[in-house]
C-alpha cells in the first residue's frame, strides 16, 4: 500500500519539463533576461511557489530594481538554470500551466559561438530570440541568423518525424529595450527588415513580441504565450519530467 501511495504521488506531483533556448546576438540582452526570469518565479529545487527576496531590505523593492544592482557578464559558453512556471495572477489558461518547468539554455551571441546553437536544437522544445530594437545597424544580421535558425538542417531529426529542414518548435521573438527613447517600435519593426521573417514564422509557431528585459515589461506575457505553444506542441516534442 505504501509503495502504490508513493507512486500515486509521485504521478500526481510529476512535473513537465520543457527546454527552450535563449539565443540572440551578443549585447541583446539575453544574460539579462535569465537573470531577470530567475527573479520572478521559484527554481525548479525551491519548494516556495514565487521566488522569495533573499537579503534584508528586499522585500520591498521591485525585481527591476534589484536587477540594476547585480553585475551582468557577456555568456561565453552557456548558463542554465530550471524554474516553476506560474500563470499570471487571474490568467484563464492558469490551469493548464500547473506542474510546468522551464529549463533555459543562455547560449553566447558572438558570431564565433553562434555555430554551435545546432547542437541544441534537437533536443529543445522552443527559442527564445532576444532582439537589441536600439541597435538599427544589427538588423540585418538579426534576420540573416533567425533565418539560419529556421531553416537548419538540424532540425532534419528522425527521432521526431522531421526532414523538411525547417523549425519545428515555437520561435519567441522579444525586441527588448523597448523602454529606451530610440527603439524601434514593433510596428515598425515588422513592416521594415524583419516583415518577410515574421510573415514566415508566425504562419507557424512564432510571435515578435515588444518587452524591457530590464524593467520587467512584458516578460511574463510572452513566457505565458510561449508556455501556450509548448504545451499545444507537446505530441511533436514530448516534454521531459522531473
């Protein structure tokens, strides 16, 4: 009886595990965005259901705040980290976002780092694309790599029924620092260099969100979309569980 008890819970508490990565060109502000996250919802080994201010004083300042204290180094290889997923308060999808884990790959955007995003990208469940809207000059590059990304022949993968060449998992697409004066806008964003990208990808499984990684602007929408999508996904690319 103990033994039936113990695997009943532990069915019961089993939690889906989906790994996205965060990829984007260097100075996007991609390492900031996970730090960002870690501060918004509990990791994967904290029993708390919201990730609790650790130092005296904390409590009552916001995340953004906190953030502008911590020193952020440019990724060189990979960070990680696994979080609690949790709607958004009042959210009337919460209840398909119960026992979600997200593990987040943080891959370096140098152009010398970017060949070996395709190592990853077999076993991913989504992308995250993180996008500098300040930095007009970069555009182009942003497009030529997010169409790299789409059409990879690592997505050719017969484990999972694939060989057109193409992405098949959901692609979020986050033009960040939209809280400075001379970002683009994401009107202008989509009707300019990235029209023909965003025409493509969103007739799949993609969106090109506006968010301030920083100030904590639209990031818990655009996980909510992408958490959407995985869970929508999950008969292709099959969740792990932890």
């Amino acid at each position: 009886m103990f033994h039936l008890a113990t695997s009943l819970y532990t069915q019961y508490t089993k939690r889906e595990q989906y790994n996205i990565l965060i990829l984007g060109l260097d100075n996007a502000g991609k390492t900031t965005f996970l730090e960002h996250v870690k501060l918004l919802y509990a990791s994967a080994n904290e029993t708390a259901v919201k990730k609790k201010p650790s130092k005296s004083g904390e409590e009552s300042r916001s995340t953004a705040d906190i953030l502008k204290t911590k020193r952020i180094l440019p990724t060189v290889g990979q960070n990680t980290t696994t979080i609690k997923f949790e709607a958004s308060s009042g959210s009337e999808l919460a209840s398909q976002f119960k026992n979600v884990n997200l593990k987040f790959w943080d891959l370096g955007g140098q152009r010398s780092l970017r060949n070996m995003w395709s190592r990853y990208y077999h076993s991913c469940h989504g992308i995250i694309f993180i996008i500098d809207s300040t930095d007009t000059a970069r555009f182009q590059e942003c497009y030529e790599t997010l169409i790299e990304i789409a059409h990879d022949e690592s997505w050719n993968n017969r484990e999972y029924g694939e060989g057109e060449g193409t992405v098949n998992v959901p692609i979020l697409m986050l033009a960040n620092k939209q809280d400075l004066p001379q970002a683009v806008d994401l009107v202008s964003l989509k009707t300019g260099v990235f029209i023909q990208l965003v025409s493509e990808l969103e007739a799949t499984d993609s969106k090109l969100l506006p968010v301030s990684v920083l100030e904590n602007q639209g990031l818990k929408e655009s996980l909510e979309w992408l958490v959407t999508r995985l869970i929508y996904n999950k008969s292709s690319r099959m969740p792990q569980y932890s």
